[in-house]
C-alpha cells in the first residue's frame, strides 16, 4: 500500500508539470521558454489541448491508484488536497524558472498554511 501512496503521488507531480505548461506555457515568459507564445490563439489552444492529453493520461491513473474505494491508501479528501499542494509547488518553481517570479514573505507563510492543511486532511 505504501508504494501505491509513492506511485499516485510521482503519477500527480508529473501530471502538474504538464497541466502547468498547458495552462501557463504560452504566456511571455524568459526568451529560453517563449518557444510557442507567438503562435495565434486558436494555435496555443491546439498545443495545450495536446499537452493537456498527457496530463490527464497521467492525473486519472494517479487518482484511480491513490483512491481507498481501489485499494489505495488515500480518500476523496485526501487526494484533491495533496493534488492542490503539487499543484501550487510545481507551478511556484515553474514561474520561478520560467517567469523569474520573485517569492515574497506572504508566498511562504501561505506554503505553510498548506502544510497545515494536509496535516488536518490526514489527522483523524
């Protein structure tokens, strides 16, 4: 069971990093990784349909392995809330990386309150 708990979870970062290209690539970012932000709407729109293809091909594995009703070690709750901190961290280093994002004292306390919140997710 634990190993399922390591594959959902990899299965989840991977996915975010895709979720996060398709939402997010095609904004002005660094010159190094404005390679389709130039391409027409109806263009990015094709190319984050695409790039969100792989995203679900790994987010429904990775929900369907870590969900208890299938014999993994998380429930519903659980899930959705370690899906929002992957969520928030790979899109924090992505607009770091990406972006040149500067993170500010407000950004840390909020990553804080996340660790709160997946600490009472857990806690029964």
């Amino acid at each position: 069971m634990a190993l399922q708990s390591v594959y959902s979870v990899i299965l989840l970062i991977f996915s975010n990093v895709f979720m996060t290209v398709a939402w997010y690539g095609h904004l002005k970012m660094k010159e190094e990784f404005n390679w389709f932000a130039s391409l027409p709407l109806i263009g990015v729109i094709a190319f984050s349909w695409a790039v969100a293809f792989f995203e679900y091909c790994l987010q429904v594995p990775a929900n369907r392995l870590g969900f208890k009703d299938n014999g993994g070690p998380f429930d519903i709750m659980q899930l959705k809330v370690i899906q929002e901190v992957i969520t928030l961290t790979v899109f924090t280093v992505f607009s770091v990386i990406a972006f040149k994002a500067e993170l500010h004292w407000n950004h840390f306390v909020a990553f804080v309150l996340l660790v709160l919140a997946v600490y009472f997710i857990f806690k029964k």
